[in-house]
C-alpha cells in the first residue's frame, strides 16, 4: 500500500492510502512531505486514508487526524495555539493569529500569504521554548457549501498560490488575538491588550497547556517578551495587511510579571490551624492551583483547565495568604493601609474571602 511521510510541525506521521489517492494526496501536502525513503521508526503515527467516493470528507478527516496525533505527541513539550502564522519573508519573524474555530483563521491566511506574507500554518502554531515556530503548510480546508459550514474540501498551498515561510529559524515575533466583524463593516484596527486579559483569551486556544510544567510561566514568557498581545478587529482580512505587518515589524519592549509556582509537595506546614476562640478567626492559606502569574496587581491562576483572574481583595488575600497565620483580621487591616477605610470594610472582607473559599482559591487553614 502507497505511504505518505508526512511533518506535522516536528512529528513524523505515517499516512497509507490507495494508489488512486496518493498523487492528490501528495500534492495537498507537498510542503509537509519527507522523501519517500525515509527510515520511520515502528512507534509513529500511523494513520490510514479510507478512499473510496467521499474524497472531501476523506480528506479533511485526515487533515483533523494528523493535527491531533501531532498534537497528542507534543503534548506538554512546547506551547500550541489554535492559530494560523504569517512569516516576514526577508526575516523569518512570524505573526501568530490567534482565534477560536470557525472565526476566519484558515481565510487570514490565505489572504494574507497570497498578499506576499509567508505561509506557516492556518490551524496548529507550535512555539518552542526558544520562541522558534514549528512549520506546518498544510494544505486550507475551504467550505464547499456555506449551508453545511463542516463539509470542506482541501487545498494545497501551492495550488491557492500561498507564499511559502521563508528558509532557515522562524521566530514568534507577534501574538495578536483576532476579532472579526461579520455584520457590521469597520476599518482595521490594531490595539494593544494588557497583559493577563490578553492570556485569559489564550488560554482557551491553547492545546494541552496544564500538561507543561509551570505552563502560565511558558505562556506569559513568550507574550510578554513580544511586549504583549495585540487585538486586530476587522471585517475584511484583506484590509488588515498593513497592520499585520506592523505587528511583525514593531519591537515593543517587554512586560515584567511576577511568578508564583505552586510549592513542591510536602513544603507545606500542615501543623494545627489557629483558631482564636475570641474571634473565630482562622488562618487562610492558598488553595490548589497549577500554576499562577501576577502582573499590573492582578493575579491570574490556572486550576486546572480553569484560568482565574484576581484583582483587588481577591488578589490581596490570595498574594499574603502564605504568610504565616494571616487571616480575615490582617486582610482587613491590609485592605485599609492599601485601599483607604470604608465604612463597609468588615462586611466587604468578609464576602471576598467567603466567595474565595467557595471557589476553593482559598482554605481555611
């Protein structure tokens, strides 16, 4: 049976197929190829095109499979966004498009490849902890029928005219979270996001982010070494192109942030709470979290999946609640030195920290 070896931004898949698929095959993928001679070891990826009449839905099926056993693969070594990319030709710096499914990612890049700009991928960009990107031409998924949005036929890069990357390292240079305006026309316009509300938005668009160690750390490493995200709103890709290579080409300087990792597994105290019997009050302590960042006076946790922002009393309580025997008391006393006296101080306090309980960002300890 004819065999595909195929580079899924740097995991080697097997792909069998029939002879009747192979050279259609190939020529989708043509720029993830690697000879036909190349020695596989037994342990990759081995998928199987079916054939047979349903070539669209064949096809794109095997696009979805691919990216998947390449995303199992690498999952926890190096950061994935649900993205496309965009290279400068001359430098290699590569803008990477942040979006949710079905929002214009596979139409950005198409448009903006075909307006000069380097082809790296309209689904999968793989950052490695260098800030190099992973290559991954795949060929577009383009809707045969607006009525049935997930029926898609698939397009090589070549036969759509799409700039390739240009050779040798390329490097993120730009993280910009895109927003298209489908109802209502607007001019292009490219802001800058802050921080930890523009990580709130990556999170989700990530793949397999809690498998990394210290993934908040990976995450907020990368942006903010960009300066931070960028948010492109637009109508039409096509008018956008400037503003991308503005993104690409500006060097803003980086953003500091503060890491809090979780402590290591028996670092903790587990010693009897104080519990003042005058004043009922006990020692908090910070829940279970995966891992957390603090930027601007805000915290953001990761719990799991589940990405946390704390600011004000929440962020207060959560950053001095390691501190030995601190409770509900020196909370207060705190929030009064940092944000002045209020005659509802006690009661605000109080519901701030019994919501964190709740949510298990704190314990009572």
């Amino acid at each position: 049976m004819p065999r595909l070896v195929v580079d899924a931004f740097g995991t080697t898949v097997l792909v069998h197929c029939a002879d009747a698929d192979r050279d259609r095959l190939s020529g989708q993928w043509a720029r993830c190829l690697l000879p036909d001679d190349t020695a596989v070891p037994d342990d990759v990826p081995t998928l199987t095109h079916p054939g047979g009449e349903l070539t669209d839905s064949h096809d794109y099926a095997l696009a979805s499979a691919l990216t998947t056993a390449a995303i199992t693969d690498q999952a926890g070594e190096r950061l994935m966004f649900h993205a496309c990319g965009l290279a400068d030709p001359a430098s290699g710096r590569v803008a990477v498009l942040v979006a949710a499914s079905g929002t214009g990612k596979t139409t950005a890049a198409v448009r903006l490849s075909q307006a000069g700009l380097g082809y790296v991928s309209d689904e999968t960009i793989a950052v490695d902890a260098d800030d190099t990107v992973r290559r991954y031409p795949k060929p577009v998924s383009v809707v045969i029928d607006p009525a049935v949005p997930y029926a898609k036929s698939q397009h090589g890069p070549d036969e759509l005219a799409m700039t390739p990357a240009p050779d040798g390292d390329l490097r993120a240079a730009a993280v910009v979270l895109l927003r298209r305006s489908r109802d209502t026309p607007r001019a292009p316009e490219l802001t800058a996001v802050p921080l930890i509300d523009g990580l709130i938005e990556l999170i989700p668009q990530t793949s397999a982010l809690p498998r990394m160690r210290q993934p908040l750390r990976r995450l907020a490493d990368l942006v903010a070494s960009l300066g931070g995200p960028w948010r492109l709103d637009y109508s039409e890709i096509g008018e956008a192109t400037d503003l991308v290579r503005t993104a690409l080409t500006s060097r803003r300087p980086p953003l500091g942030f503060v890491h809090h990792p979780p402590r290591a597994t028996g670092d903790e105290d587990r010693s009897e709470a104080k519990d003042d019997a005058a004043t009922g009050a006990r020692a908090l302590r910070r829940g279970d979290y995966l891992d957390a960042i603090e930027h601007d006076g805000r915290v953001l946790l990761l719990r799991g999946n589940q990405p946390i922002v704390l600011d004000g009393l929440g962020a207060l309580a959560w950053l001095h609640a390691d501190t030995e025997d601190f409770d509900r008391h020196d909370l207060l006393a705190l929030a009064r030195e940092s944000f002045g006296d209020h005659p509802d101080a006690e009661r605000l306090v109080d519901e701030a920290v019994g919501e964190l309980l709740d949510h298990g960002v704190l314990r009572a300890h």
